[in-house]
C-alpha cells in the first residue's frame, strides 16, 4: 500500500504504509537529447514551482539524492556537485597567485560560492543571480550547497548578470559564470558582447571561466564560443571534468585569461578538503582527448 500527501500546492511526500519497500516505483526523465535521457528513481517531490524566469523542481532521488532540476534539466545533485563546483573554482582561483574579488554570475544554488569561500585571500565574492527563488530554495532544500551564502564577505544581487557585468569596470580578479544551458535569459551569456564586458570588468591580471558544455553532446556550442572567447582575451583554454548527472558526463570549462597561464599555476593557497580537485588534476584537466581538441583548435 501506498500513500500520496498533498502539502499545499507544491509539496508532495510519499510515505510507506507498510515497513520496507514502496510499491510503486516513481521515475524522473531528463531528456538529454531528443534520443537519450537520465532516468532516476525519485523518492518524491520536494518542490515544483514556476519562477518568473523557469520551472523549478527540487527532487528527492535515490541515486544521487535531492536534485535541482531547472526546466527539465538537471543543474546539480547532492551526490555529484562537488565536482562541477570544485572544477569550476578551483582551476581558476589556483591560477591566480592572490585572488581577493569573485564576481559569479547565474550559481543561484551557492556551491560555486562555497568553493570560492575557502580562500583566505578572497575579501568579496559577488553573487549575481536573476532568480531570487532558485536561492530561497538553495537555501531551503540545500543547506550543503547554500550554508557559504551568509559569509560575510558574501553579497547576493538578484540581478540580471549580463547588465551587472556591463556596469564594472577593472573591478575584479575572476569572474565565474555559473549558468544553466544557453536557453532562456542564459543566451546572452554565452555571446560575445558579454565576454567583452567580462574583459572590460576585470582587472589587468583578470581571469574568465564559464561552463560550456558537453563536448559529446554540444560540439557545435563549443565551436562557436571558444573562439568568441578567443577573440576577446590574449589567451584562452579549455577543460575538462567527468560530471555523472550531466549530458554525456564529459562536462567542458573554458578559460579567457589576460595574463596568467593555468598550466603553470600561481596560486599559494591550495583547498584541502575537495574530493575531486588536486593540482594532478588540475594538470590533467587541460589535457583533451583529440575529438575535443579538435573543437577549440
Ligand atoms: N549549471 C550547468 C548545468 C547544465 C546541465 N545541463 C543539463 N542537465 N542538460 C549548473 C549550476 C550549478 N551551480
């Protein structure tokens, strides 16, 4: 026997009537691509909201725990996020010798800032997100992710990135964009009138990294924006991590930067208590299979 509760519009719970197993087996599909998906048990619903910009849904799954799924696409998991955003903060911030200013854009769910938290050197990290509700949920559903938001050092702007960006000048040192796929508000992001304000908001020593994609599944993205990026910084690289819950589970990062290199990083200060990022790692994430070479050649 099985039991559905209803808690006001959104919150459904599945309760066991008898002792062990439910009988009924519920599943979530993401379709990757109009050909494959990622198809988890859910334990259940936590949340399912329409925000002004997308439809949320926060879900409990057995595999990889509660997940974050932002029109139907998964953006991060408890099982698994340690890796995009240890991968995401780390490579840049270890590339930079004494990294004080972080401005993240989109990362509404605050594990990008977590990482970034770490760092003694770092005095403000700048959170720009557009959606106050992805944050209210972070910070509901996902106190491991959320619990860097209220560090001093920490300021949320529920903004739009894209005109934040616009407004700085020679303001930072990094600026992570943390976003979802190029749909929606997200396009411009990926567009190269951004990357030229991100040249111009950072400082003369400045780094960019953005995620870009599945190099399996999104090759033509990666064609077209390396060099977008390319053309904007003196140098740019390309990155590589393994990601379960994401597309193909190769997941890229690009990397404009105006004057340090990643591959011989200056950074003193290196994370300890990661699970995934080390500096053998870090090496080895530049170092692309050829099919992937080829897209950023
Ligand atoms: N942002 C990138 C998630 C993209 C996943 N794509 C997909 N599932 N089709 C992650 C944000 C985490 N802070």
């Amino acid at each position: 026997m099985w039991r559905l509760w209803l808690f006001g519009k959104n919150f459904i719970k599945i309760f066991e009537a008898g002792e062990d197993n439910l009988e009924m087996e519920l599943w979530y599909t993401e379709k990757q691509t109009p050909n494959v998906g990622l198809t988890c048990t859910v334990k259940g619903t936590l949340f399912r909201c329409k925000t002004e910009y997308q439809e949320m849904a926060v879900l409990d799954t057995f595999q990889f725990g509660r997940m974050l799924v932002l029109d139907g696409m998964v953006q991060t998991t408890i099982a698994d996020e340690f890796i995009y955003h240890e991968m995401i903060v780390h490579v840049p911030m270890c590339t930079h010798p004494s990294p004080k200013t972080v401005v993240v854009v989109g990362g509404g769910d605050g594990g990008t800032v977590r990482e970034i938290c770490k760092y003694p050197s770092v005095e403000k990290v700048i959170l720009v997100e557009i959606d106050a509700q992805v944050v209210e949920a972070s910070r509901r559903f996902f106190p491991e992710m959320s619990c860097c938001l209220d560090d001093p050092r920490v300021e949320i702007r529920i903004a739009d990135g894209i005109e934040y960006i616009h407004s700085l000048q020679s303001f930072c040192d990094l600026i992570i964009v943390d976003s979802t796929e190029p749909v929606g508000p997200a396009v411009g992001l990926f567009d190269t009138p951004f990357y030229q304000a991100v040249f111009r908001a950072l400082k003369d020593d400045g780094i960019l990294v953005a995620q870009t994609e599945s190099p399996f599944f999104n090759a033509d993205l990666i064609r077209s924006v390396f060099p977008r990026v390319k053309t904007v910084f003196p140098s740019t690289y390309f990155y590589l991590a393994a990601i379960p819950t994401y597309p193909s589970g190769l997941w890229s990062f690009t990397m404009g930067s105006k004057k340090y290199n990643p591959r011989e990083p200056e950074g003193t200060f290196i994370p300890q208590d990661t699970r995934y990022y080390w500096p053998g790692i870090h090496r080895s994430s530049f170092v692309l299979p050829k099919f992937v070479q080829e897209l950023v050649e």
